[in-house]
C-alpha cells in the first residue's frame, strides 16, 4: 500500500496503518449492483483512497489527504463521515521551535514500548490536552470527498470552568480553528486534562453527525458537542454541564462507562453507577432557554448488570447462558417520571419516533398535571414555546384554517353529553392531524386534547374554579397567538366566548367582542373599497357562518350548571352585535335576520332589513331571502308577540306592534292584502240557524266557513288579545283593524 519513495502525506519510515483503519465504501450502486468500490485507509499520517473497479478488477489509488500524526479516528458507517484526531503541537520555549507531541517519546505511551518505562518517564512525555480534528465527507454516489474546517477538542480543559459558561457556540465558514498559542506555552498539562480517544464518540443523532467529547471541562465534568454541518460548510459547538462523571476516568475499565443512542437521544450507560443519562442535542442546540436542558437520569440497576454488555449504539449482549443479543429500545413511561413535571419538555416528546397517540396522550398527562396545580406560570411558559414552533408551520396554519369547523359545535359547551373529559384517556384517539405537523401541536390538538376537557369535567363536576382557571389559561393562549400575528382558529375563539360566557366575565368578554367586531367591520369596509385585506382571515374563513350561528345559541342558552355564571344583558347584546356582524359581512342577511328573531332581537332584524329597501318602499332583497325560512311576515309577528309577552305595560306593546306594522307594510305588503280562505271555527261561534240544524256532534265541534282577513292573520290565526286588554278593548281592536284580524266570525 505504502511505496517506499516518499511522497505528500506518506512517509514510510513513520506511516503506519491504524488498527481498525480499513474502510470500504460502496460508490455506484446500479440495479442492485456495486460497480465501484472505494477503499479508504486511514494511517498515521495520511488518509489515502483506493478505488476498485470491479468491471475491470483494477486497483487505483485516487487521492491522499495528508494530515498530522494522528493519535485516533473516528468513522460514521450511514453518513460516511471520517474524523481524524491529531494532538495540537505545543511551542517548546527551549529550542524556538515546534516540537510535535507525539514524537518518539510521546508515542512511546501508546505503544508496547511504554510498558517498561518508569513513572517520571510518563510524566514527561504526555501529549497537549487539545486535539485536532480533521473531518472528510464520503459520497455515495461520486469520488468528491467534502472537508470541514479544522476544529479542536480538549479547549476547555485548559482552564477552570465557570458557571457563566455553560453553552458555547462555534461557527466557523473557512480556515482553521487553533486554540491559543498562550495557554500551551503554560506548561506541561497534567495527566487528568488530557483529552483521550476513549472520550470521544462520533454519532448520528437526528440526521446529523455529532462529535461527543466527554469530560470537556476537566476532571470529567461537561460533555462538548460539536456538530458537523455538512450542508453549512461549518461546525456548532456546545458545551453542557454535566458531573455525573465527575472524578471517573473515562477509559478505566472499573468505570464501564459506554456511549450509544436510542431514538436520536445521546446515552451514557454508567455501570458503576447502574444509571443511565439521557441527553437531547437537540435542545442543547437551541437558543430558546426555556426548554429543559438537564440530562434525564434513571437508575436501573436489572440495565447495568454484570453479565449484560452494551455493545453501540443500541445493543446488549448478555454474556451468560446462550448470548442473547438484544436491542434497546426507549420507553417513554419508565423515562418521564424522572423528568421534572413543570419542565418543557413538549418539543422532546414530539421528536420521539412512538404512534403519535402515545405522545399526545403523555403531553396531555402532564398538561393535566399542572392544571390541577393551578400552575399558570409554568403553563405560560410551555405555550410559549408551543406558540413559537406552530408558527413556523405553514401545514399546521393551514389545517386549523381549514379544519375546526367539526369542532364548533363541542366549543361552545352548549351539548357537554357526548363530549369526553380530561378523565378519558382515548380523547386522544380521535385527533386526527397531517404527518407534516407531527412536530408542532396544532390548535386543533390544543383544543381536543387539553382545553375542551378540562372545560367539560369542571362544567359536568361543577368545580367553577377550574372552570375559571381554564377560562384564563384558553385566554393567554389565545393571546399568545394574537402577539404573533397568528389567526386564532375559530373554534378556539368560540370555545373563549363560551368560557368567559360561562364563567360571568363581563368586562373581559365585552372587550374581546369589541375588539374583535371592530376587526371584522374594518376588513369588511377595506373589501368593499377593494383595499388589501389580511390572507385567509375573517370572511374568508370557511367556519365563520357556522360560528355567529353557536353565537347566538350561546346567547339564548339558559346555563343551568353549578359551575357556570351567565354574563349581564349588556354582554348579551354585544355578543349579538358580534355575531350579526359576522353574518352581515358574510353576506347571510336571510341568516342574520332569522337568527336574530330567534334571539327575540326584533328591532335589529327590522333594522337590518329596513337597510335592504329602497326609499320608495320597493324590495330590492330577492324574493328567496324575504321569504327564507326564519324571515318571514309570520316570523316576525311571532317574534313581536314574544317580546311583548315580556314588556310590563300595554303601551310598550302597542308601540312594538305598530313599528312591526310599518315595517311589514314595507317589506312584505302583501301579507296585510285581504284574503278569502276557508277556515275551522267552532260551532258555538256560527249562526244561531246553523246551530239549530241536527247533527251528532256536541256544540264544541268545528265547522269550516269562508273568513276574509289578512294573509297573516291566516297563517298566524290566534291574536294575542289577553296582551292587550281583551279582545274588547279599543286598542285590541285597532291592532286587530291594522294586521288584517277579523273581529267576529258570524
């Protein structure tokens, strides 16, 4: 492999090839078919590649990659990712010049040379405590080898850790990254500062390649992350506290301390301890500091027993009996007990590789166990970091945008008898979210999983407490969501009106209608000048119809619950408002009209028609939407007898009897026209003639007669005169004159 002419990178009086430093990597794959082979050897000196053509049985050697002496290497089979580990030359202040650490005497210590020499001898010869890294990216599909820049290990353990020094980040674009010249010209480094290859690990956690130091702040305190962006052209580097394994010697053998991965979580088995770490680098990467950071310890002592052999990255061998072999997988059960509950840990369970019913139903175990704390500040901060991540998924924008509709009618509380509460595990079965969400909670979730549950088990056990407190918390989430310009779905604004609803908070729940009425009627008014208007907001809301119509059921509910309060008239006609405005801008008059009569709102609905008739007392409403269900004369006299029934003088129902008048001589006029149709009265109203016929029948039987009155008084026949003093009185007679009412059936 070596020739003996000395050429870039190869010395064949000092290269040598490593032990374990043959590699094979497969390069065009065709139909199942390996046609080219590369082989990569990794010696002291150099990294020298080899390419066997297997169609033409040929040996080549392509490339070389000089690099200095190297102490070590590490290799990721998946990504193909080669580290090579040389220590830093250290300035010897003696002779002036560079003395390479791992010259004849330094290398005697990893050699079988060193057996024989003496403790002094050791003493002398130790390398520098910073290791060089240098990293090669194989390819799978072309002969092009990337390179990173050069990054250290071991920089820490030069000086005292601080606390203020917890997380370091590193970015480095081109050139090389040398610890200081100062700090190695301090002297010669103790055994214990040294960094060995046995505390170096090379590992694939969530598609990327991490290089894991660990005791990277001296004295086996810290462990230094440092990821190798292969796309960035850069390294990250992170440094995490963490003394576990203070005062261990990593490669001691009584120690036992093993590095592996279980679903991308970075684990440290420690069989001394019989306790096992689990470490997320994903949250170590990130800058947000209200996630949970700290290591997850489980003692498990069955784990760690003497005849099991952890074998990387997740695999145990039981050397007694048969030598069963076992892999490892992670419980997320027999892990979260250890977490601490008010820790945010939201963004860890969504990462793991489990169904998503299991995540949601433990993210919604902990939610529960904070509610019944009345933790709020805790909570705020998990919503925060849920808030931040949803708003960066366009999927997940788009699927509440477009999915809550379903969820409406259970958002206003108004049926709570098919509804499960936070006591029902398989509320979590019936979610059903896109894959492309799976790392983000969506409002629809938030809704299913944690809001409506606790609403309906405070209303069903009339706890009115924890009615409020879910009342305040869907609030605060909501406003979470506002700060980010992000659209609250509109079962989630439903499920707020009907908590503040229920539990009487008028001021609160006046303003939330103001504010948001006052939005509604702004991008109503910009659309009608043609003036640009958020995307995918209010009108355009596929679920806005179907909201103002729970409106205004909510607004008619009697709340009957122990738990519920219901809010004062002033909160009631501005819900109203709310949702007639929301019809309105929709273009659903027929539908705000009805609703609003339904609602006993009979001046609004004869306001909002009066808008749609011209001065000269013409409809211009088509024919469909005056006579649409709900909007008819009848509905409206019904309506006006309603409200009378419950004024307290006869001169408040006069008055809404004759504003009714003038409204239907405008928008239906032929419903007070005269009209001859045959109609059942009694025989004790017929003629005395008529009575004196024979018949069979008692004098309470009924008679068909024609009778001429109003259209209306056909399809509405009984007038209420008990409201108005008897039908003898001169006001009951006039009304009766005005809307067509015969007065006697002779």
């Amino acid at each position: 492999l070596f020739s003996k002419k000395k050429e870039e990178g190869v010395n064949p009086d000092i290269t040598s090839i490593i032990g374990g430093g043959i590699l094979w990597s497969a390069r065009g794959v065709s139909d199942d078919r390996i046609t080219s082979l590369d082989l990569i050897v990794v010696a002291t000196t150099s990294v020298i590649v080899y390419n066997i053509n297997i169609t033409k049985k040929q040996l080549i050697k392509t490339q070389i990659f000089p690099h200095d002496m190297a102490a070590s290497f590490w290799y990721e089979s998946t990504t193909r990712t080669l580290v090579i580990g040389s220590y830093k030359a250290s300035r010897n202040p003696n002779n002036g010049g560079d003395e390479h650490p791992l010259s004849r005497s330094s290398m005697s210590l990893f050699s079988e040379e060193s057996q024989g020499q003496d403790e002094s001898s050791k003493d002398t010869s130790f390398p520098s405590a910073v290791m060089e890294m240098k990293t090669l990216f194989f390819s799978k599909t072309s002969s092009i080898v990337e390179k990173l820049p050069k990054f250290s290990i071991g920089t820490l353990r030069e000086e005292e850790a601080k606390d203020e020094d917890e997380h370091h980040e590193l970015m480095l674009l081109s050139g090389d990254f040398n610890a200081s010249e100062e700090k190695l010209q301090q002297g010669e480094d103790s055994e214990s500062s040294i960094v060995l290859p046995t505390e170096i690990f090379l590992l694939k956690l969530y598609g990327s390649v991490y290089c894991i130091e660990l005791g990277s702040m001296g004295s086996g305190q810290g462990i230094g992350f440092t990821k190798l962006d292969r796309e960035g052209g850069c390294i990250h580097v992170r440094h995490q506290k963490f003394e576990a394994l203070k005062g261990t010697k990593i490669d001691d053998v009584e120690s036992m301390i093993s590095v592996g991965v279980l679903d991308n979580l970075l684990c440290i088995f420690s069989k001394k301890n019989e306790t096992t770490y689990f470490i997320d680098v994903a949250d170590i990467f990130s800058d947000d500091q209200r996630l949970f950071r700290e290591s997850v310890e489980r003692f498990d002592p069955d784990m760690h027993d003497e005849s099991l052999s952890f074998l990387a990255p997740r695999y145990f061998l039981d050397t007694s009996g048969q030598g069963m072999l076992y892999e490892v997988g992670l419980s997320l059960p027999l892990l979260l007990p250890n977490v601490p509950p008010t820790a945010c840990i939201i963004p860890f369970l969504m990462r793991r590789n489990v169904p998503k019913a299991t995540i949601r139903t433990h993210i919604m175990g902990r939610f529960t166990s904070l509610i019944k704390k009345r933790d709020m500040p805790s909570l705020m901060k998990w919503i925060g970091v849920i808030v931040d991540r949803y708003s960066k998924s366009a999927d997940g924008l788009k699927f509440d945008f477009e999915s809550t509709v379903s969820l409406l009618s259970r958002s206003s509380l108004t049926s709570l008898n098919d509804m499960k509460d936070a006591d029902v595990s398989s509320t979590v079965g019936d979610i059903m979210v896109p894959l492309s969400c799976g790392q983000v909670l969506t409002q629809t979730e938030m809704l299913q999983m944690i809001f409506l549950p606790h609403a309906v088990l405070a209303i069903k056990k009339g706890d009115d407490s924890l009615l409020r407190f879910v009342s305040s918390f869907s609030v605060r989430y909501f406003v979470e969501l506002e700060r980010r310009s992000l659209t609250p779905s509109i079962a989630l604004q439903c499920l707020v009106v009907a908590l503040l609803w229920r539990t009487g908070e008028n001021a609160e729940l006046t303003s939330f209608l103001s504010t948001w009425q006052t939005q509604w009627t702004i991008t109503r008014r910009r659309r009608q000048m043609d003036l640009p208007t958020k995307t995918g907001m209010y009108f355009d809301n596929p679920g806005a119809v179907p909201y103002a119509e729970i409106l205004f059921k909510i607004a008619v509910e009697g709340i009957v619950d122990k738990a519920s309060v219901r809010c004062d008239p002033s909160a009631t006609r501005q819900l109203i408002s709310y949702a007639t405005t929301i019809l309105l801008g929709c273009g659903a008059t027929s539908l705000a009209v009805k609703c609003l009569l339904s609602a006993g709102r009979l001046n609004d609905a004869i306001n909002v028609c009066s808008k749609k008739i011209r001065p000269n007392k013409v409809p211009v409403v088509p024919e469909e939407t005056s006579f649409a269900g709900g909007t008819s004369s009848k509905d409206f006299f019904r309506a006006a007898v309603s409200n009378a029934r419950k004024q307290s003088s006869v001169s408040e129902r006069c008055k809404t009897f004759y504003l009714l008048h003038c409204f239907l001589q405008q928008w239906d006029p032929s419903a007070l026209e005269m009209d001859s149709r045959q109609v059942k009265v009694s025989r004790r109203k017929a003629s005395l003639a008529h009575m004196q016929r024979p018949s069979f029948r008692g004098l309470d039987d009924y008679d068909t007669m024609m009778v001429k009155q109003s259209v209306l008084a056909h399809d509405f026949p009984r007038f209420p005169d008990e409201l108005f003093g008897g039908k003898e009185s001169a006001c009951c007679l006039k009304l009766r004159a005005m809307f067509g009412y015969v007065q006697n059936v002779k």
